[in-house]
C-alpha cells in the first residue's frame, strides 16, 4: 500500500482484515512522507511499513522506481493507493499494469486530477458526490472504475463535514474493492468494469 498522511483508508483496510471481512495481506506499506499517522498505525498492527523519500533519489523515476522494487521484493499482488498524493511515473503504472487501484474522494469522471475534490464538488454546486475506486493507468484518475458510492452533498455542509461523510464511504468501498480484486471478480473489458 502506497500511503502519504493521515491514513484513514489503510486503517479501514486493517481492520476489515482483523474483523475476517477481506481476506488479503497488507505485506507492505510505503510513504513518501517520514513520521505520518500512517506509519504508526501500521506498525501498530504488526505490517511492516518504510519511508522511501522524494528527496533521497536524484529524480522522481528513481524515487518510483525505489517504491516498486520494496513493492516486488515482497511479491504484491495489487498496489492500494490509499491516500497517496503523488501522481506515478508512468513506468511504474506500466509495471504493475492492472494491478493498482486508487481511492478517489469524488464520482469520477467529476473532480478529477486534483487534490481538492471535496472542495470542488461543495463549490460546484453539485447535489450528489462520492468516492470511486478505480484502477490506476496513464490517464490521471481516468482508470477503469471498480466501483463507487455516492454522497448526498446537503445544504448546511461545509467542506470538512462533506469530506467526513465521503470518508465512510471511502472506508466501506476500498476494502470491498480489494476484496473483489482477491476473490478474482473484477473483470476489466476496455473502460468498463465487470463483477463477475
Ligand atoms: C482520502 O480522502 C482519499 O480519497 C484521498 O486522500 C485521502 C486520504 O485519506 N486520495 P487517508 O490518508 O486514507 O486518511
């Protein structure tokens, strides 16, 4: 798992492993950040977990290209993007072609390629929002869509509560999208998805 912050995502993804909802194993979790909540809380639940800088490779493809070879070295199966909030390399996409999946806090194809999706919705004007979980390729936030959920974006919210409620729903969906990865159900047929 690719992680940068807070790491909210990786933590519903443990505990859903804990609780015996997703049968997977997070084998490794890697952040481009030092000392962020992420790290903690892996290490909290035993997974082992780095810190692969930016600033100690001289360019961004050797930084990437660092985050697959600790990737390969532990034998992923899928990449989780969780909260992750650089774009990668295109080498690194090609990599592990159709095996990385990203968490986005909007409905794509709305709110993409930014960092400010729950904002954007909120300014917009839009009345329904939500989370997608789709695969990563070239095209930013552009992948095959795995599956989404929508929010109901209410009058009196402001960003932090709309942000707030689109997080359950990241919590429920990327551990359910993980889930259909391992049981071999997510059948990718050109843009679309199907769960077989
Ligand atoms: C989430 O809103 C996710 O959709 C976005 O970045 C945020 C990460 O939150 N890509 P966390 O680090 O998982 O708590």
């Amino acid at each position: 798992m690719l992680v940068s912050g807070r790491g909210s995502n990786l933590q519903a993804i443990l505990d859903a492993i804990e609780r015996g909802e997703l049968s997977a194993v997070v084998s490794l979790v890697v952040s481009n950040h030092r000392d962020v909540p992420a790290i903690e809380r892996a290490e909290r639940h035993g997974v082992a977990a780095i810190t692969i800088e930016r600033a100690s490779y001289a360019s961004r493809g050797a930084h990437h290209a660092a985050i697959a070879d600790a990737l390969v070295a532990r034998g992923v199966q899928l990449v989780v993007l969780a909260g992750f909030d650089r774009l990668l390399e295109v080498e690194f996409v090609r990599r592990f072609a159709g095996r990385i999946i990203n968490i986005h806090p909007s409905l794509l194809p709305s709110f993409g390629g930014g960092l400010q999706a729950q904002a954007d919705a909120l300014a917009h004007g839009v009345k329904v929002t939500g989370c997608t979980v789709h695969f990563v390729t070239a095209e930013v936030d552009g992948g095959p869509i795995i599956l989404q959920r929508p929010v109901a974006v209410r009058d009196e919210d402001t960003v932090e509560t709309l942000a707030g409620r689109i997080l359950v729903e990241e919590h429920r969906a990327l551990p359910e999208a993980i889930r259909l990865f391992a049981e071999g159900r997510v059948v990718v047929e050109g843009r679309r998805v199907r769960l077989g």
